[in-house]
C-alpha cells in the first residue's frame, strides 16, 4: 500500500574495518541495492569492465570533470584519482534503486554537505559508520590481510585515530564484531529507515 522512496547508502569506516566485506555482503542480500559506479584514472586490472567496475578516465577527462563540478566526491590515492559522478547517484535514484557507496570519512563529509545544497540527495541520504571495538582488534586485522608492512600498520592506525574521532558526524554507529552480526545490523539500519514517514510513498489509503 506504501513504498518508501530510495535510499542513497554511505558506509564509511577505517581502513581494515571492513566496510568493503559488509558492501558484498550487502549487495548479495539485497536485490533492490545497487553500487554507484566510481570513475578512476588508473589502468584497468584483468577482468574489469568499463562501466561495470569503474568507468576509467584519462587524468585530463578526469580533470575537466572535476572542474565541471561533476563529482559527488572524489579523491586522489598513491598517484590515482578516483571520484563518484552526481549523475551517477541521481539517475539510480530516480529508477528508485537503493544506491550504496563506501568511501572514506573524508569523503563521508563531502557528501553530506553536498547533501545539504541538493533536497533530492538530502532526502535519500543515510550515513553509517562501522568500527572494530578498538584499536589493537583494528591492528590485528590490518596484520593478518598480510598486505602492508609494520611501519605502513602504524601509519593507518594513527589515521583511524583520526577518523573514528569523527563517529558523531554519522546517522548510525556499527561497533564490528563479526560478519554475519555486522550485516544483520545494517540490515536493520536499512529497514528502519525504509519506515520513515518522511520516506512514504503515498498511496489512496493514507489520503483516508
């Protein structure tokens, strides 16, 4: 009798959080969510599509985008910039999917005050922040991924200081424990904020 208007998803968390694990899993349970498709200047890896996994830009298209205004957010990372076309959000949003990002604090911020000029994406938005329940369970996830040397784990431990100071600039809070819990979490999350009023949909009976 009611459907709720889409949602614009921004899990934001400290690198080795987990937000990327809790993105798939996301996306695997729910049908009606989809992942906004991120514009990128570094080359494409074996396998990847343009326009499936990135759209993948030259730095001077890349450029002029960025001075057009184009991006949401955008970033640049070890040499590669990355950014999330407005047009990209709007248009799924107004195909009435749900649209999920994951980005970092930094880019959790621009967003929201994006947000705060533009009433369509202030609308759809939820901004959620998921954390280890501290920093020595961060450290040890950053340890086992095997991928990054002591000096560089400290680096990214001193940054989540940083980032996890600024937990109150979320709608919601996850403290991390486990994957199955972290979805369930989320999965209510997403279900509470389908059953805001301020989202309904109005059909003939709520006129009653």
């Amino acid at each position: 009798m009611t459907e709720a208007s889409p949602l614009l998803i921004v899990i934001s968390a400290p690198s080795g959080g987990g937000k990327t694990t809790l993105q798939d899993q996301l996306l695997a349970a729910n049908p009606s969510l989809t992942r906004a498709v991120t514009c990128t200047t570094r080359e494409p890896r074996a396998g990847e599509k343009d326009g499936e996994d990135y759209y993948f830009l030259d730095a001077t298209s890349f450029l002029k985008r960025v001075q057009a205004g184009n991006f949401l957010e955008h970033a640049t990372v070890f040499g590669n910039s990355y950014g999330i076309l407005k047009s990209e959000v709007l248009s799924k949003l107004r195909l009435g999917k749900d649209v999920l990002l994951n980005v970092d604090v930094q880019g959790a911020a621009t967003i929201r005050d994006r947000a705060e000029s533009d009433p369509e994406l202030k609308a759809a938005l939820v901004r959620v922040f998921l954390t280890p329940p501290s920093l020595a369970t961060l450290e040890e996830r950053l340890k086992r991924r095997g991928t990054d040397s002591p000096a560089v784990i400290q680096k990214r431990l001193s940054v989540a200081r940083q980032e996890i100071a600024q937990w109150k600039n979320f709608d919601y809070l996850i403290i991390s424990t486990s994957i199955a819990e972290d979805l369930r979490r989320m999965q209510c999350v997403i279900e509470a904020e389908r059953m805001r009023v301020t989202r309904a949909v109005r059909s003939p009976l709520l006129e009653m």
